[in-house]
C-alpha cells in the first residue's frame, strides 16, 4: 500500500499537499504505462473528486493544490494562466550560482509523441532566479579537483513545460538529476556518493490570490526528508564519499 499523500492545507474549496517526487499529477497518455498517479491516490484517500488546478512534472516534488469541484478548479486555473500565482521552488545546481537575476529566455514547445503539424513558434518564458548557498565537495569530478554545486531560489513567471529545466540548463546551471535537460555526469555522481535517482528540485511555497467562491491561500514549507538529507551531506563535504 503507497504512504498516504501529506496534507498541507484544506479549506471548503480546495486541498493542497505535498506530491512526492516521482509521482503524476494525473494519468496521460504522455506516459501510458503509469498508472499511479496524485489525483487517483487523494480521490481514494479523501473519499471524494479533487480536480488538479495545476501541473507539477512527475519528477518534482512540493506543493499542489487541488480543487473540491469543477466550478473552483476553473477559478484557481484562471489565477495561474493569468500569472496571479506566486510559486518559488528550491533547486540544487551543478557548479556555482551565487547572484541573482532574470532568464528571459522564450522556449520552443516540447514535442511528445505525434509530429507537430503546426508550425512551431517560440514561447515567452522567464524565471527569476537567486542564488542561496553554494557548496564545494573534496572529490575530483572529471578535470576537476572537486564538485560544485549551489541551492538556489526559483520564481517561474510563466508557466512553460519543463522551463525550469530548461532555463537552468541554458544557464549552465542544469538541475541535479535532471536526466532530460541536465548533466549526466553529475547525475552519475550522485547517484554513487549520495545513492539518490531524483530531481533535485521541490516547490516550497505557494501564494494564491482570492478567486471567485475561493479563498487566497499563502503557503511555505520546507523540503522533503531526502532533500534535507541530500543538502546536510552535501554541506559536511564527507556524506558517503567511500
């Protein structure tokens, strides 16, 4: 039996938890041979519909909020196609990223699937980004001495599939365990120091304005146990390094 999904917060119109890493939102066809997915878990584990509001990429963790009915999914959607929504994600990058600033960087859409047949157009696509910590770890990494690596901030202004990816790789910057946009190589890494296979981004915070028949919502949390677990090791310079 899968662990029950952690409730965060829960008023009249909507519930919002803490999707686990590696987890669907909801099933697609863009990945049919998984079934499990955050929607079919919570209807089982709260004994009623919820309707996703918004996406999270089945490799992320965090926040996700989801509506009790139709008419409140809709109100909560329109807060975030219209960029009323305030969502920062913590992610762990290679190298160091120390500074702040914007990427605005328009991002061709993702094709998955059947060939487009429409002719494809750049997408508007910008992220502020903040640099909060950076970390040096004593093991030599290709033609380097040691591993760099950096917590960041990120605040997506759009909302474009896989954009935070996508803009931390052009950055140089790919996310850790990004097995799409990132870095083999410190994927690797990872992999044998620190024995995860995960994306290492989580979105900690979520500010919702009031929609119609729905209330505003501000919400922060701290990452998950592996997260925690992964930055602590990470800061000791010594976790598992055999």
């Amino acid at each position: 039996m899968s662990e029950p999904i952690p409730i965060v917060y829960e008023d009249g119109t909507c519930v919002v938890v803490y999707k686990p890493a590696g987890l669907l939102v909801h099933r697609t066809r863009l990945d049919a041979d998984e079934n499990d997915a955050l929607v079919q878990r919570l209807r089982e584990q709260l004994g009623y519909f919820v309707y996703p509001v918004h996406r999270l990429d089945k490799p992320t963790a965090g926040l996700t909020l989801l509506a009790k009915s139709a008419e409140g999914a809709s109100a909560y959607s329109a807060a975030f196609r219209e960029g009323h929504v305030d969502k920062r994600y913590l992610a762990l990058v290679r190298g160091w990223l120390t500074d702040e600033g914007v990427i605005d960087y328009p991002l061709l859409p993702e094709v998955v699937g059947r060939t487009r047949r429409k002719p494809v157009v750049h997408q508007d696509a910008v992220t502020r980004y903040k640099g909060i910590e950076a970390f040096e770890v004593p093991v030599p990494l290709g033609r380097y001495a040691s591993a760099r690596f950096s917590l960041v901030e990120l605040r997506p202004v759009t909302g474009r599939r896989h954009q935070l990816r996508r803009h931390m790789a052009h950055l140089r910057h790919p996310i850790i365990g990004d097995t799409r946009h990132g870095d083999g190589v410190q994927n690797r890494f990872f992999e044998g120091h620190w024995g995860i296979r995960r994306l290492m981004l989580v979105a900690v915070s979520l500010d919702v304005p009031e929609a119609v028949g729905c209330h505003k919502i501000c919400l922060k949390v701290e990452p998950d146990s592996v997260f925690r677990e992964i930055l602590a090791g990470i800061r000791s310079g010594t976790a598992n390094l055999g």
